[in-house]
C-alpha cells in the first residue's frame, strides 16, 4: 500500500470516495492548521471539508454536516507501538 492519501475521503460507506483500507490505517487531518476529530469528508484539491455538526442526524440517518472552505492536510497517524 502506498504512503499517498487520496485527493478525496469520505467515512461514509455508501459514498464513492469510502476507501475501508485506508482509513483503516488512520487518518488524520488539519483544517486551517489546526486537528480536527469529527471530519466526515474532505477534498485537497478543491479546499474543503465536511464536518459533524454535533448529533444531530439529518433524515436518512446520516450526521448533519458543514462545509467549510480553507487548506486541508491529511496525513497517516503514527501508531507506537513499543
């Protein structure tokens, strides 16, 4: 497998950007410099993210989400592992 996260990710199964190996591996992200833990999709290339607002689940089921605009930075997390 290879150290290159995609463009796009979802956590999303029924989305076409799931990929269960890689998130499987851990991903991490940084929105604006900063680490974000309830990031549900981003995309690199377009500058932008989709994060959980709370709870709150839309109709489907699914978590309401907001879509914000600035630089995105995903990475692998490191597992130690002694």
């Amino acid at each position: 497998m290879s150290d290159q996260l995609p463009d796009r990710l979802s956590v999303n199964p029924n989305s076409p950007f799931y990929d269960e190996a890689i998130l499987a591996r851990g991903v991490g992200v940084r929105f604006k410099g900063v680490e974000k833990n309830n990031v549900e999709e981003y995309c690199v290339s377009e500058g932008w993210v989709r994060l959980s607002a709370g709870k709150t689940l839309d109709r489907a089921g699914n978590p309401m989400t907001v879509k914000l605009k600035g630089p995105v930075e995903p990475y692998f997390r490191e597992t130690s592992e002694a």
